[in-house]
C-alpha cells in the first residue's frame, strides 16, 4: 500500500533561517505529490504539486519553492523564513499520475519565531 | 482553474441525528470526488469518494451523492457519534494528471 513520509513532526526556524522539508513516497510509481499548508487548523492549501520529476506547478505566490529531484521525492524549500510561513504543512501523493485518492504524510508543524 | 466550494463551516448536530456537508466544484470535467476526515492534530485520512459514473455510493453510515448536472456532492453521515467530531474535507479532481483541490473545511462536532 501507499505511503508517505515526512519529516520531521514539529521544527521551530527563526525568521531569516532557510528550510527544507522532504517527503517520500513507497509502495507506488508515478504519483502526484503535493505541498499543502493548513494554518490555524483549518483549510487546505495547496501550494504546489507535480506530476513528475522535475515537474512542479506553483498555485500561489509565495516565499516558498518546492523540488522534485526524483519520481518518490518531493521538497518543500524557502531560503529566508517569514513569520507568515508558520503553518502545519502536509505533503500528500496519489498514484496513478493523480487518478485515485490522495495519502497524507503526518503532516510538519513549523513554527517561525 | 478548479474551485471547490463547502458548507457550512461549522456544524453542530445532536448525537444520534444526521449530518450533511455540501460543496460544489467549478469545472465539469472533474471527476473524481473524495471526502476526508482530519481529526486535531493529525492528518487527513480519506473516508469515502465517488467517481463522476455513479451517482450515490454508501459505506455503513456515510453516504455520499454527486449530482454532475448541478455540479455538486454531498457528505451524508447518519446516526452520529461523538467520534465523528472532526474537520471533514471535500475535494474534486479530473482525474489522471491533474492536482485534488480542497474546499475549506467543515467542522463538525457531535454533542452527547
């Protein structure tokens, strides 16, 4: 079955500090990935996503850039953190290039002090 | 683009009554609808979908419905429980190759 992992749960960056969040998938071939961010505890946004390696649409502007150097690895960066960046960011894929449901990684509760 | 719309934000039901959440989505050609549950803290866990060729399709006491005409889907949840209180998610999505996007949210919380 499907997997996604992501690390790490909970990081805590001051403002200016860069970021790298990875998420990996198994148990599948040719997902979609996604970045989203869910701040105070509500909504999903979807920050960015792709389809393939080297892949990546951004749907909103932002301070923040995603990678995807490989088909299971997805990655979230920013090279200078903003308070607004303080969010629980959740990477997810769905197999079948997008055509089935979408799994969650356990989510990473960043915290820009 | 896609837009995913749900209501109500919240909702407070009596345990044992039912609950329904709506969304409507903007573009015909999605179709693949799912419905999430995301307890406090934790992440999104899918509950039940639907694909744009059925109309209704139940498991024990969730249902959901897809009217394609009307561009809407609904989340049934009969004879709640406390342990149904969560943020409930509905998404839509066209399919191969294309991104799920998310409506807002609902919070539902079931008072005993």
């Amino acid at each position: 079955s499907q997997t996604i992992h992501q690390w790490p749960a909970t990081l805590v960056q001051p403002v200016g500090s860069p970021l790298s969040l990875e998420c990996t998938v198994e148990g599948t071939s040719n997902p979609n990935l996604y970045w989203y961010r869910q701040a105070a505890g509500r909504g999903l946004q979807l920050l960015f996503y792709s389809v393939g390696i080297g892949q990546i649409s951004s749907e909103v502007p932002q301070n923040l850039s995603a990678s995807r150097p490989q088909d299971r690895q997805f990655i979230l960066s920013s090279k200078k953190l903003l308070l607004s960046d303080s969010g629980f960011y959740l990477c997810a894929g769905s197999r079948d290039r997008g055509r089935t449901e979408a799994f969650f990684g356990q989510g990473t509760r960043l915290t820009v002090v | 683009g896609e837009n995913v719309e749900q209501h109500p934000s919240t909702l407070s039901v009596q345990e044992g009554d039912s609950a329904v959440i709506k969304c409507t989505y903007s573009d015909s050609a999605s179709n693949y609808f799912p419905w999430y549950k995301q307890e406090l803290g934790k992440r999104p866990q899918l509950i039940i979908d639907i694909r744009s060729n059925v109309g209704e399709k139940k498991d024990q006491r969730i249902a959901v419905t897809l009217n394609k005409t009307a561009k809407h889907f609904s989340l049934h949840i009969t004879e709640t429980q406390p342990e149904d209180s969560a943020v409930y998610f509905c998404a839509a999505s066209k399919g191969y190759g294309n991104k799920l996007v998310f409506g807002a949210g609902t919070i539902l919380r079931v008072k005993s």
